[in-house]
C-alpha cells in the first residue's frame, strides 16, 4: 500500500523527489502519512478534497484484500 500511495502522489506533483511515505501497522490496521512539498500539497488534496479522497479510496479498496482498514494523513 505504501507504494501504492508513492507511485500516485508522484504522478500529481512537481517536486516528485519531496514525496515520502511512512508506514506503520498493527494486525488489523495500517497507518500511512504522506508527506510532499508545501507547493504541491493543493494538487494532493484538490479541490474540496476530491483527490485525497480518491486516493484514500483505492488505498482502502487495496487493504480490503488483506482484510485490514487504512488511516492516510497528509502532511507538509
């Protein structure tokens, strides 16, 4: 999943090399924080949230597999 959230925040922003991703995880859960560039972070989140939304949605839908529930943040 953390790869996931890399590969697509990458393709959204300009300073592709200020994309870190941190993951952390429990038995039934995982926690991810991403983290971009202060410039990129409106392209991240979008217009009343949509992309972070989107995002959070195939992250979830990935986790579903394993049988697990995501938590993303989004930090600067």
């Amino acid at each position: 999943m953390k790869e996931l959230v890399e590969i697509l925040a990458k393709a959204l922003v300009d300073h592709s090399d200020q994309v870190f991703v941190t993951q952390s995880e429990t038995d039934k859960s995982v926690h991810l924080q991403l983290t971009v560039a202060s410039d990129d972070m409106g392209k991240v989140i979008g217009k009343q949230g949509k992309i972070a939304n989107a995002i959070r949605t195939l992250v979830k839908a990935a986790a579903v597999k394993d049988g697990r529930r995501v938590h993303m943040d989004i930090d600067q």
